[in-house]
C-alpha cells in the first residue's frame, strides 16, 4: 500500500492549532523588563562617577606636597630673518704640505712594454653554422668577426673571435658594447694568430 504524503490534507485539528495565535507578553512583565534596564543603566552611570572623583583623591593622597618654582621665562631674542649666519673660515693647512711633496712609483720595465695587440673570443661551438649565426649576431652591432676553425683532442671546434685591438681597453669598450646587445662571455686574450 502506498501513500501519497504530496496530496494529502492536513487534518483540521492541526490547522486549528498552527494558526493559533501567539503568546503575548503581559504589559506588566514588559514594563518590569524596561524599568530593570533603566536601573542596570542609572547604577553603571553612578559607578563611573563614584570611581572617577576617587581616582583624584587617591593621587593626591599618595603623592607628598612638592613645592615647585616657576621660573619666568627667557624673552627670545628677535633676529633679522633675513640675516644670514656668519661665513665660516676655512684653515687648510694639509694643502701647503702637499704641494711640496712628490711621489716616486716603480714599474717594472716588463709593464712599461706593449705586451701586443689583443683578441676577443666570444664563442665556441662543434656546428659551423651556429657559429657564423653568432657572427652574424656580432655584425649586426657594427662590428666584425671571424670563425676560426681548431682541431683539438675532442674533435674540431669553431671560435668566433674579435679583433685584433691595440689596447685591453679597446677590447674592453667592445666587449661592453657586446654585452648591452646581450652576448655575454666574451674573453679578452693576446693575439694569438
């Protein structure tokens, strides 16, 4: 047998008691919960006011009377404000000393000497073809270079090498110009071809 809960109709002495109406509270009772509140509210006022005379009493009880002296105040002087303050004087003495004095370095002859011009290596690679693409890299930065092809122990190897430059410091102004373009690693040796 089966029910159908969906359709069925409330029994009408449940329907009686659902819309029953409300308990309401007595007029006494509310008017008894509003006075508790307004005397709960007027004794927390009258705390407050209890304990903050007494704090001042206590200070003044526990602290002995101390006697102060007020001394009149300094008048400030009046200054110009456009006056600037004095220029001060400047006692240089190392000055005198040092221009009498003169130094004398030693250099070896050997650094006096030019020890030769200068080449930069940027890469090596096993495929020519990546080689001659960072050459191509290279020119694109108004500079020239030169794969150089090596045969060592662990088979050929093409450099791509700059130069040859005069000074260290040629080399080191391309090699910086290399590094804003983003190659990096490049070496800077003595010619050596």
């Amino acid at each position: 047998m089966s029910r159908d809960y969906a359709n069925k109709k409330p029994s009408p002495k449940k329907r009686q008691s659902s819309r029953g109406k409300k308990a309401q509270p007595k007029p006494a009772s509310r008017y008894l919960s509003t006075f508790v509140i307004i005397l709960l509210v007027a004794g927390f006022g009258y705390f407050l006011w209890f304990i903050s005379g007494s704090s001042d009493d206590a200070v003044e009880q526990s602290t002995p009377a101390v006697k102060t002296e007020t001394k009149p105040k300094a008048q400030p002087v009046k200054k110009d404000p456009n006056a600037l303050p004095p220029k001060p004087t400047e006692e240089w003495t190392y000055l005198e000393e040092l221009q009498n004095k003169s130094i004398d370095i030693e250099v070896p002859e050997d650094a006096l000497k030019s020890q030769g011009p200068y080449q930069m290596q940027c890469a090596s690679f096993r495929r020519q073809d990546q080689a001659e693409e960072m050459k191509a890299m290279i020119a694109f930065q108004g500079l020239e270079a030169q794969v150089h092809a090596t045969k060592g122990t662990t088979g050929t190897w093409h450099k791509v090498v700059l130069g040859p430059f005069e000074s260290k410091r040629a080399a080191e102004r391309t090699r910086h110009k290399l590094q804003r373009a983003g190659v990096n690693g490049c070496q800077i040796w003595l010619w050596q071809y």
